[in-house]
C-alpha cells in the first residue's frame, strides 16, 4: 500500500484509514497509472499520418 499523505495529528483521518483503507491514496495511484496509460495510448507519431491533403 502506498503511504498516507495525512498530516501529523489527525486522528479522524487515521481513524477513517484504519476503517477503510487508504481511499484517498489509492485513488491517486490509479489516477496515476491512468495517466500513464492514457499518454502510452495517445502517443503516436504524427508524421506517419502522412499531409492534410490525403484527408478530404
């Protein structure tokens, strides 16, 4: 599991992570991972697409 990024002395907070788990640092590990996945899936070269003038 990913660390917690609470600040120090917050019990409530500690209490919900104890409870549930970690939401909020889980949630920005996958919207990480998305992002990674979304510029893996987005980066394609633009060259091999070839002039504007092949598209009507």
């Amino acid at each position: 599991m990913f660390p917690r990024h609470s600040p120090p002395g917050s019990p409530i907070y500690d209490q919900l992570v104890e409870e549930h788990g970690d939401v909020l640092g889980e949630a920005r590990r996958l919207a990480d991972l998305t992002h990674r996945e979304a510029e893996r899936l987005l980066a394609w070269d633009v060259s091999a697409l070839g002039t504007s003038d092949d598209h009507p």
